[in-house]
C-alpha cells in the first residue's frame, strides 16, 4: 500500500494570469520533467499546425488559447511545444476505465487510469473571460472530472483510441465544456460540434437534474438523456456499435451493478461510498492495465458541495465551491489517501 496525496491550487484572474501560474507551479517539477521525455515521442506520434490549433481552440473557447500563451510564458517554453503537449489538439490518449452515476442531486465518479499520467492537481478556478469551475487537471488545461458555477458537471469514459482523427481529446474537451456550458443542453450541443480525436462517452448532469450521455467518436454522436442514468466503457447505442472494442465482458458487467445500485436512493455521500469504498465493486486496482482507482469524486450541483476521495476506503474531504466562488477562500492544500499499487506517481514531487 503507497501513500499519495493529489495538491489543491486555486486561481483567479484573467486566463493570460492563471496561464502563467500554472506553468510556474509546473516547471521543474518531476512531472515536468516527464512531460518534457513525453515531449520527444509525442512529436514524433502526431503533427500539429499551430495556425490550425489556434483557430480550432478559439472555435469553442478562446480565452484557453490565452492560458496557453500563459503557460509558454511562466514555463519558458515556446508556444508551439505547448500547444503541441497541452492544448488537447491531435493529442494521444491511453485506454482506461472509469464509472459514473447520475441522479437527482449528484453527479457521482471513479477515475481508473495509470499513476504514470496523473497530473495530481485538484483546481478551484476562476477566469475572468469564462465560468469558474472546481475539478481534477489533466495535461495542465484539460480537466479528468468537474462541476462549474452553473452546476453542470461532466467526466468522460475511454471507449477506443483506433481510427483517430483530427480533433481534441477527451480532458480538453471536457475543460471547453465546463468553460462555456449552463447546461446539459449547451454542453450536448458542444459535443455534437466538436471534432474528436478518439472515441469516448460523455456523462453530465446539471443543476435541473438534466442527466445525459454522449457517445462520442471522430464518426458520430449519439445521446441519451434521463435523470438516473450509468455509465461504463462501452457504446451503447445501436448506431456506435461497431465502434466499440472486441472485449466487452467486464464493461458490461460493472454496468449492470452500477445500474443495480440506482434502484435504491441515493445521497452524494452513499454514492461517494459506493465508489470510494472496496466492499462494493466499482473501485479497481488493475492500475498495470491502465484501470486502477485513483480518485473518485462526487458533485452536488444544487448545493455546490464536492466530495473528494484519493486512494480507496477513505472519508470524503468535502469542499463548499459555491462559498468559493463568492470570495471565500479555501485552506485545503492536500487530498491524502492510500493506493494499492508500487508504481510511481510522478507528480509526488510537486510542492
């Protein structure tokens, strides 16, 4: 058993300013250092035209290519490396797990991925040019899962990564998404609009418990919407179904149970149980495979209340985002836990 911990940052400014701080936070740490070895394969995995980046960028959110342009400043990179490495554009993705229930009153999530990649940072954040919004960072702009001051909230579901095309990947658009949209209707049509680089689902529910989610892939979108909704790893939809990977049995499966555990009411703690806690079966420990438990996170849109877990079996450390974003600040600094796995987490040396 490892002790982790993920680091809580807060900003607020314009997006140039919050741009800077992140790349400041970032340089010279261990992660950065790994960002930068990724740096040299990744150039060689996919091309990118800054010219065509920017204009998609600015398409769906244009205060993002500010903090970027932030980001090259406070990490003394050119822009055109951070685009390349950050801006979600023609990006790779690894495969990777992930559940999520939605019903009225919470959206509710595990985030199953490879400790190698984590960025382990929590982001209470405000720009000035967008909503703020409070959630895990992936790849610096991007965000894992996370609700914004509207109280929509939103996480995303590997499916497949063949057949890529031009187009963001899932972290970046899920971060446009929580920038932009009210509700689950803007964030649907955002979706329908987006190009996308590889295939995943979207899940999302807001503060009128509109839940939905979007299958999504470089050749389609499909929807559903309801207000007690689960979500897994495959498509669904008769439309996608070619889409989705030869192996299918442990998706499927973890989707039933997770449908089973919607027959009985449910509050934002008992769902953040359910899927923190190893007595039920939705926290995973394949963290070799690409779909071990990292976090799970519970978001309440009517009350602004988040409850976040690091690492299995712990008790939520609850944050009040709505009192934030009115001034109040916050003195969290260190969501600890404990993972089951010997494998590093690079970003453990980010102070």
């Amino acid at each position: 058993m490892q002790s982790i911990f993920v680091n809580v940052k807060q900003g607020r400014g314009t997006s140039y300013e919050l741009g800077h701080m992140l790349g400041k936070w970032h340089k010279g740490t261990i992660l950065y250092e790994s960002h930068k070895r990724r740096r040299k394969k990744s150039l060689r995995s996919y091309p990118i035209q800054i010219k065509e980046a920017r204009k998609r960028v600015e398409e769906f959110a244009p205060h993002i290519w500010e903090e970027l342009e932030g980001i090259s400043d406070g990490m003394d990179w050119t822009l055109e490396d951070v685009v390349h490495e950050y801006s979600g554009y023609q990006g790779e993705w690894k495969k990777s797990g992930c559940s999520a229930l939605m019903a009225e009153g919470f959206y509710a999530r595990n985030y199953d991925y490879h400790p190698k990649t984590y960025d382990g940072r929590f982001l209470l954040w405000q720009p000035s040019e967008a909503y703020a919004s409070i959630g895990f960072a992936q790849r610096l702009i991007g965000r894992m899962d996370g609700m914004n001051e509207k109280g929509l909230s939103i996480g995303y579901h590997f499916v497949h990564r063949k057949k890529a095309g031009d187009g963001f990947i899932c972290c970046s658009i899920a971060r446009f998404i929580l920038d932009t949209c009210q509700t689950t209707e803007e964030a649907v049509e955002l979706l329908r609009n987006i190009p996308h680089r590889h295939s995943f689902n979207y899940t999302m529910n807001d503060k009128n418990d509109r839940a939905a989610i979007v299958e999504a892939s470089p050749r389609g979108v499909n929807v559903s919407y309801g207000r007690s909704l689960a979500c897994s790893n495959h498509f669904r939809s008769r439309e996608l179904q070619d889409e989705n990977r030869r192996h299918l049995v442990e998706s499927k499966e973890r989707l039933e149970k997770l449908e089973e555990a919607l027959e009985n009411p449910l509050t934002p703690y008992r769902a953040f149980e359910l899927f923190n806690h190893t007595d039920y079966p939705f926290f995973k420990r394949d963290y070799r495979n690409w779909a071990g438990t990292i976090h799970s996170s519970v978001y309440a849109p009517k009350t602004g209340r988040v409850y976040i877990g690091v690492g299995e079996n712990r008790r939520p450390v609850v944050f009040s985002f709505y009192n934030w974003i009115k001034g109040q600040k916050n003195v969290i600094t260190k969501i600890k836990g404990e993972v089951d796995t010997n494998l590093d987490f690079p970003h453990l040396s980010i102070l």
